[in-house]
C-alpha cells in the first residue's frame, strides 16, 4: 500500500484545504508558503497507475470538496488540492480493465468539508466507475481471491463514516485499521508496528501497518527547503525496509504496509514476496 496515495500532484496554486489550521490557511496566501506546504504535503511520486504497474494495490485516500465551488465536485487532499477524485477512479478502472484477475483496496478515510449530498455525490461516483467490480460486504475470512475472481469482484471500498451504512459495497472503516505511531523517530516507529501487530484482531479485520514518519512543525521548521523526503523518508527507507523483510504474513502477522514514496526501495517487490512464505506453509502444511 501507499501513504496518501494521490499526493504525486497538488496544486500550489490552489487555496490552502481545509484540513490545514486557520494560521496555516492564512500564511499560505503567500505563494512561496504553497510552495513549501507542497514539499511536505507530496508523500508520493507515482501516478496512480504507476503505482498499480509496481504492485501498490491499498490506497490511502483524503477527500475534500472545495469549500466555495459551485457543485459538488470531490477532489483528493493533503494539504493542497490534489486531482477530482473521479479522475482517479477511472484511471485505477482503466488498469482493472486491462488486468481483470487484479484486486484493489481504496481506503477513503478522512473527509473534508462534505455534507450528506456531498458523499452520496462521491459515492455514486464510485458506483459509476466500478460497477459490477464493487465487492459486497461479507466476513472478511471469506473474501479470497478465489472468491473474487468467481464473483469478477476487483474493489473493495471502505468508508469511514456512518452513511456506509446506506449501501452495501461499502465497508465500514473498523474493518481496515490503521494504527498511527506520529513520530519522526525511526525506533518509536518499528517499536509501534510491533505493538500494533500484537494487538491486532485475529479475525474479522484487515490491517495496516502505516510505515511511516510523521514531521512535527519543528522538523518542518528546521528544514523548511528540504521537504518530507529529504528530511525523513531517504535516510530511514533502508530501515524500515528491513523491519518488513523479517516480517511473516497471515493470522496476527503483517497483512497490509504501506509506505511513504514506494519507488525509493523494492518496497513493493519486499511486501510481495512475503506471501511466499504463506505458500511455504502451506505445502508444509500437505
């Protein structure tokens, strides 16, 4: 999986979101101020495609009406604007397509300035670009890939907040948690996705462990130019990228790890090949 998937283009031309403080909103009338909240609001490089071409199939996903628009058009977010979200959806359709043995995992996980008619807007939306592809809620042990392609299922949706309740391909947001450790310190961060792993749930849910350093103001402050990957992610990738090599899939293991700027490292190809091991289970199992 990846942080803050559709990060890779924000507009820094744009207003600053509405997920920012009203001091931040304010500063940020001043365009060099965009410029550098876009050094540390871009957590990605790929495009949602290219992160589909290179094995990403979570997506962590912002949204956000802009607040004065006419309609009710949704848009990604991260402290900029990014792209309409509908343009998002039809570009991961379009790989879905072309692959149709593909499953994808699309977390919308915080929302911002919407109404009730803003997500039935966003949802429909959804409906309009999967179709037949959405997969209905069931228990979560059942849902194989086996299962998926019997049914042509390739989405799975979760939505966290109540109106999932309203439509049946939409799966609740406790069933994909995702524990946030909020440090720039490399061991807080693996000591947490130890933590969080124990305690994760043994059945009924999926997980995430979110790979991932957080910037505090004074780490933003400190390195105002340099941005989020220079700062935090380049020199830490290696690490992390070990801790996920001694990982081991399955019940109370790693399920899914998302990462900051998957191209970095074989981080994809790293998390891929853990499920050899489940394959290895299994033929020792028979």
């Amino acid at each position: 999986g990846s942080h803050d998937s559709f990060s890779y283009w924000v507009d820094d031309k744009s207003p600053v979101g509405p997920d920012q403080a009203t001091a931040i909103k304010r500063l940020a009338r001043i365009s060099l101020v965009r410029k550098i909240i876009k050094k540390w609001s871009v957590t990605q490089n790929l495009t949602f495609k290219e992160q589909l071409e290179g094995g990403i199939r979570y997506f962590d996903l912002r949204v956000s009406s802009k607040p004065g628009e006419i309609g009710q058009e949704i848009y990604f977010i991260h402290g900029l604007f990014g792209i309409k979200v509908w343009d998002g959806l039809e570009e991961m359709n379009s790989f879905l397509e072309q692959h149709p043995k593909e499953v994808i995992f699309l977390d919308f996980n915080h929302f911002y300035a919407m109404d009730d008619s803003h997500h039935h807007f966003l949802i429909n939306r959804i409906r309009s670009a999967f179709e037949s592809k959405l997969c209905c809620v069931d228990c979560v042990e059942y849902v194989t890939l086996l299962y998926m392609w019997e049914k042509k299922h390739q989405v799975l949706i979760f939505y966290h907040h109540p109106l999932y309740q309203e439509y049946p391909f939409l799966w609740p947001g406790n069933k994909m948690p995702a524990p946030w450790a909020n440090t720039t310190n490399v061991h807080k961060l693996l000591q947490f996705l130890e933590t969080t792993l124990g305690e994760r749930s043994r059945y009924g849910t999926f997980h995430v462990s979110q790979a991932i350093l957080t910037p505090r103001v004074k780490t933003i402050a400190r390195h105002l130019i340099r941005g989020l990957k220079n700062t935090l992610v380049h020199r830490n990738l290696p690490m992390i990228l070990n801790w996920v090599k001694a990982q081991k899939p399955g019940v109370m293991g790693v399920n899914i790890i998302t990462s900051d700027f998957v191209e970095l490292v074989d981080f994809a190809a790293t998390v891929i090949a853990l499920n050899d091991l489940l394959l290895e289970e299994d033929e020792s199992d028979t």
